[in-house]
C-alpha cells in the first residue's frame, strides 16, 4: 500500500532527537510497502515554498523549510504549526495515499491529515505522543478560551475521523478513551527499544571518555535530551548539588539543547557543582548514543511536576532498556509503576533533591542492586519493547485499517505518477 507519513519532525539516526518514524517507515518499506513522508526541515533560516525530495533508505521523504527549536515563544511554536500544517495539507493530498497516517506532536498535524482524506474513502491512523490539548492547557501555553475551545474540537474530530489511534502508553490510551472513544478503537505501541543498535556490554566507550577525559574512570548518570521546560533539567543540577555533599565522585551529566540551557548552566554555576560533579556536553547523533550510554553508570528523565506529563512516552526511558542501564525518573504514572515492578530503575522524590540523593546514594553504591537493575533493564528492552515486535503491532494496525476500509481500491500507478 502506499502510505502517506505525516510527521512534521522527522529525525534519522544522523542526528540528535527520537528515530521512531525513520524505523518505522523504513521498516515498512522493507515489507513492501511504499512510504511518503511529509516533514519539514526545522534548521531552515527561513519558510520555504519549495519542497525538497529525497530518497532515505527507500523512504520518499518530502520537506519543505520551516524554522523550529525548543527555544521559541509559544507564539512562535503555534505559527510555526499552522504554517506546516497549511502546507503539508497540499502536499499530502496531491500524493493520494492508501493510507494517511499522522503522527504527533503538535496537533496541528491532524489538518493536513483531513485535508488529505476530504471527499475521499481512505483511512487514517492517528498516532498520540502526548496528550494535546490537555498537555499544553496544564502548561499555560493556551490560555485564551478561544483557543482552547478549538484545540478541544480539533482533537474530537481528529479522533472520530481516525479509523484507529494508536497512544504511546496506557496512560495516554485512557485520556483518548475517556474522550468518549471506544476502546477498541485504540492501540498502544509505545516507544521502542533498538537493543541492535544500542547493547555496547559494560566496557566503557573509548570515542565518547577520549572526548570527555574529565568523566574518565568516574561513574556518571546521564540526561540526553531536551532542556525545555518540561524537562525540567533544573532538577538534575539540584539533585547533584545535594548528591555532592554526600559522594562529590558521582557524576551527571546532561547532554542536549533547548531554551533552558543557558539557564541550567547558570544555576549549576551558582549551586557550586559547574564542570564539578555536573557537566553539561553537546548533544550526539542518534547513532552515536549507544556509545555514550554504555559508559554511564544510569539513566535518567525528568519532568516538571504536571500531572499531566506523567503519561508521557520518553525516548530516553526506551534507549535506557535498549543498553541495559538503571533509569531514574522524578516523576510518578505508569513509568514509576513499571521501574518499581520489574526493578528496573528508581523513582526519586520530585521536591526534596536531599531526600533523592539519599535515596539514589543506597542504590548506587549496592553492587547488587546496580547487576539486577541492569538485568532487569536489559530484559525489558529484549522481551517487552524490542524495536521488532513493537514494529509488527504497528504495521498491523496499519495494515488492518486499510483492510477495513470501505473502500480499499487505489489509485493506478500512471495516476500516482503525475502527482509527484
């Protein structure tokens, strides 16, 4: 079949950021299927109109210029949806799909999801990374009741028009039901473990410590992400700040960018632990991070203290079982239930970084407990989320929505021809 893949931030394991779509949709391809993948290129200087065509590994990826980066104002980011989403509506409705499937966040992705399908019998799968609208209203960020009006009937109707909605976790399947979709009408397939790509063994990297020789020989936990506010990172600098007083050779690490960088530097700056016991390096590629994460000694993902941000999906928690290494969230939801259940991590406590050290400093220094979180890490990645089976439940999903289509009939190929 031919499916069109709407995902406004497609990233290949050539550069920083989650890999999700790029395996899935290569894997699709390998399967037979052909794949057209309508993004935008977020390091544009400026909105472009012309799109870009390339082939990725059998991939059509289509991109057209859009300037993003977590350092944006909410106003910024919302203009910056809606101009993708305009665009990306003509494009991917010129390219007469199958199966349309969009993928977010924003939620803005789901306009060019039912242009696509206007008038037309195809079927579309949504996928939800995070809750939107309710996400963003717990935030802040849509304040004016208008907005939050339409946010609210987007998604309704993104959801009754979906023939089927694939959420990234329990937590976010429940908020789509409690809408008023029926359960059967919703998969989950969460963020996936690539054990391929990312089990190094226990030996150090010597590409990523000949890099850093200040973290050589010393046990670090490591954040590789985003320094948002929601990360929260903030938290991390004043968890090693507390860490400090009670084990100064512990490590953390914190590797990535975003709006709150300069400010995470600044607070590690006055709290003591600078270049100390906290570091913060340049982000890797995607392909590069198995490297950094067989040196580190744990793992690690925070959030602010939103309830709503607790049913998230985070790429760091996957990547984490994918190499066999301990997790340490500050956060509760169904991530906290999973990591206490199986062992395979710790949640510390969100307000009290003394109590959290304390807390992290039993754990740690239990050579025990560091081989079983670590087995027991490496044993999710390898039988609960591996990349195969989580991508076999997601073709099928796929594939099952064409088949139930009232329609299944398709463009003939001369036809498909003239539209690209």
């Amino acid at each position: 079949m031919r499916i069109i893949y709407l995902h406004q931030y497609f990233t290949t394991a050539d550069s920083a950021g989650g890999t999700r779509s790029y395996e899935f949709a290569r894997r699709l391809v390998r399967d037979g299927h052909e794949v057209h993948v309508v993004t935008s290129d977020r390091n544009a200087s400026v909105p472009s109109s012309t799109w870009n065509v390339q082939p990725i590994e059998g991939i059509s990826v289509h991109a057209i210029g859009q300037p993003y980066s977590n350092s944006m104002k909410p106003r910024q980011r919302v203009i910056a949806f809606l101009n993708f989403a305009i665009r990306s509506a003509l494009r991917a409705r010129s390219l007469r799909g199958d199966l349309i499937f969009a993928t977010s966040t924003p939620l803005t992705i789901v306009l060019p999801a039912l242009y696509a399908m206007l008038g037309r019998r195809v079927p579309f799968v949504m996928e939800v990374r995070d809750l939107w609208p309710s996400v963003p209203i717990a935030l802040g960020y849509l304040r004016n009741p208008l907005f939050r009006f339409l946010a609210v009937v987007l998604e309704r109707v993104a959801y009754s028009k979906a023939t089927h909605i694939i959420a990234l976790s329990d937590d976010m399947a429940s908020g789509v039901v409690a809408t008023g979709v029926p359960s059967s009408k919703v998969s989950v397939v969460t963020n996936m473990s690539d054990v391929d790509r990312f089990r190094r063994g226990d030996s150090q990297s010597s590409w990523f410590l000949g890099r850093y020789p200040q973290l050589a020989g010393r046990p670090f936990v490591v954040y590789t992400g985003t320094f948002g506010r929601v990360n929260g990172v903030d938290y991390m600098v004043r968890l090693a700040a507390s860490y400090k007083k009670v084990d100064p050779r512990l490590a953390f690490v914190a590797m990535g960018e975003g709006a709150e960088l300069s400010t995470v530097i600044e607070l590690a700056r006055e709290l003591g632990v600078l270049d100390k016991n906290f570091f913060v390096l340049e982000q890797v590629p995607k392909k590069d991070l198995p490297e950094v994460l067989s040196a580190a000694l744990a793992c690690s993902s925070w959030v602010i203290p939103v309830k709503e941000l607790e049913a998230n999906s985070a790429n760091k928690l996957f990547d984490a079982f994918a190499a066999g290494r301990p997790m340490l969230i500050n956060h509760g939801g169904w991530q906290q239930k999973l990591l206490e259940s199986t062992g395979a991590g710790l949640s510390l406590d969100a307000h009290d970084t003394e109590l959290a050290a304390r807390q992290l400093h039993k754990h740690v220094s239990d050579s025990g407990w560091l081989a079983s979180a670590r087995s027991a890490s490496a044993e999710l990645g390898r039988e609960r989320f591996g990349l195969h089976q989580l991508y076999t439940k997601f073709r099928n999903v796929l594939e099952c929505a064409v088949a139930v289509s009232p329609s299944s009939s398709t463009a003939t190929d001369s036809a498909r021809a003239s539209q690209l």
